[in-house]
C-alpha cells in the first residue's frame, strides 16, 4: 500500500498541504520546513524575529504554528495513549481528505508559492537594479564632480600663468627703463665730470700763465706758511700788505706732500662763506709746496679760516683748517 510507504515527513508535509486550503493571497507565509524550524528553534537569529513579527499579525501562520507545535510536542502525562490502530485509521481518514482534495490544494499552493517566489526574485531583481541605479548615478555625479574640479584647476592654473608673464613683463619694461636712466645719468654724470675737469684745466692754465708772465718774489707779495699739523695748527697765519696790492702769493708746506696727487684750497669768512677756492693745485717737485694765489678783490681786512683738502679721484677729504688773519695797511 502507497499511505505505508510514505516517511512522516511527507505525512505531514501533505496534511499541511491539506489545511492550508484555506491560505490567502496575503503576504508571504512561513511554509512548512520554516515552521518546523521555527518551533525546532534551528532558524537563524534574524528570520526568527522576522517570523515573530509575521505571527503577530498573520492569523493562518498562527495556525499552522498550533498544529506544527502539537505534531512536534511529545505527549504529555495528562494525554490519553494513542495507539496503532487509531493512529492507522486517522492517517487513513487523512489520507482519504487529501486524494479528493489534494489536486486543488496542491494546484493552489502550488501556484501561491510560485507567484511568492515569482515576487520574491522581482523584488530581489528590483531591488538589484535600484542599486546599480543609484551606484551608477553616484558614480556620474563623482566624475561629472571630478571634471569640474579639474577644470576649475586648470583655469586657475591659466590665470596664474597670465598673471606671472604679466609680472614678468612688466618687471622686464621696469627694468629697462631703470637701465636707460642708469645710462642717462652715466653720460650725465660724464659731461659733469668733463665739465669740471675743464674747468679746473681753465684755472690751472690761468694760474700757469699768472705764473708765467710776473715773477712772484717782486710783483705780488708771497707769505709762506707751515702748515703744522694736518688736522690744523693753534698758530694763525699774518696777511699784512698795502692798499694797491691786488693779489697775494700763498706758499704753503706741509709734512706729507705727496699723499695726494692734487689738492683744494677754500677762504671761508666769519660767517662760514667761502670767499675764495682754489683747486686741482699740485705740489712742488722740488719742496712739494703748494701755490695759492688770493686776489684783493674776493676779500678785506678780518679774519678768515683757510681749509685744505686732499683730493684722489672723486673723492675730497679735508685735511685741516688754519686762522688766517688780513690787516690793510
């Protein structure tokens, strides 16, 4: 016979079968192997909360966990002992419930659980694709992202560039220009230095003539004066000449000669202005003694200071200031 061939798990996979005629097109509901997992406790952590809160509202799974609960749970002291024979003629009963109505069920639960799984695979397949969805436009965003930073890099990086040629520009006209007044005041300073070399050629011939043309002990009176110290002497030198003389010979010695190459001479009055100056003046070759002349017309009788100055190239250094007093006779 067929009914005593079959396990007690397919017995009580078909009575299930049998009483879930009545199974809704509700949500999906825990099947057999989840409910006796359910009741075994062999179901994961997660599922079970999920199945707690399905049996909370799901009055059919209810059921089927009453009857699940009763085929599992040995029997108790107080239960009366059922034996074979009535074990034999409700499994026949049964068994007799399911072939008349057992294509219908099985036909209905059949195509519930396929349009479960049917729902199960879409929702699976839509949730997939609302992910790659959303990963894709993510992944959009950072690019479209990415390229934008990149050229708001490069149209900095532009900018610098145009502003450091403009700079570099600018410093290079700067620079030229600094070179042209450079080379304006060179050549300025040429025709300065020409200018004043021919001056002081100029004075130096009109001394060379004076020089030449009178004879200096028995025309113009000449005062010799040593000069002591470089830094000047508490010793003042005595101009004393007579009315019609227009002109005096200075002759002044000092202890080093030839330091300089050439040498300035200013008469400077109490008020500190220069009355007369005398420059480019070289000394002696044979006492080294320095000649300067002082015309009556540029000063009277008082008292003047006269200072001496080195010169060597552009540079001019004073080497002392001397009283000099002039009396008039």
């Amino acid at each position: 016979m067929s009914e005593e061939r079959m396990t007690s798990g397919e017995e009580f996979r078909t009575y299930m079968k049998a009483t879930s005629s009545g199974r809704g097109n509700d949500d999906r509901h825990l099947n057999e192997t989840e409910m006796i997992a359910f009741c075994r406790g062999e179901m994961a952590e997660v599922e079970r909360d999920a199945a707690r809160e399905h049996l909370a509202v799901c009055d059919y799974c209810v059921g089927l966990f009453r009857s699940v609960r009763d085929f599992l749970e040995p029997a108790g002291t107080n239960d009366e002992e059922v034996t074979a024979n009535q074990t034999s003629d409700v499994w026949q009963s049964l068994w007799q419930r399911v072939q008349t109505t057992s294509p219908k069920t099985v036909a209905g639960a059949g195509a519930i659980e396929r349009e479960t799984e049917f729902q199960r695979r879409r929702d699976k397949k839509f949730f997939f694709d609302w992910r790659v969805t959303y990963a894709m436009a993510a992944s959009l965003l950072i690019s479209f992202g990415m390229l934008g930073f990149l050229g708001w890099r490069l149209w900095q990086e532009r900018q610098s560039r145009q502003q450091s040629e403009q700079t570099a520009m600018q410093l290079e006209n700067k620079q030229r220009e600094l070179e042209q007044r450079l080379s304006q005041l060179e050549q300025t300073s040429k025709a300065l230095d020409q200018e004043r070399e021919q001056r002081r050629a100029a004075e130096a011939e009109l001394e060379r003539s004076l020089l030449a043309s009178v004879q200096p002990e028995r025309v113009i009176p000449v005062f010799p004066f040593t000069l002591s110290s470089e830094r000047g002497s508490g010793e003042d030198l005595n101009l004393n000449f007579k009315k019609d003389v227009q002109a005096v010979w200075l002759k002044l010695f000092q202890s080093k000669p030839y330091a300089f190459t050439k040498y300035a001479v200013e008469l400077v009055d109490g008020n500190g202005r220069v009355v007369q100056r005398a420059s480019r003046l070289g000394p002696a070759a044979a006492d080294g003694a320095l000649f300067v002349l002082l015309k009556r017309t540029s000063f009277g009788p008082g008292n003047y200071k006269l200072r001496l100055f080195g010169l060597q190239g552009k540079t001019r250094q004073q080497l002392g200031e001397y009283g000099v007093n002039v009396t008039v006779q």
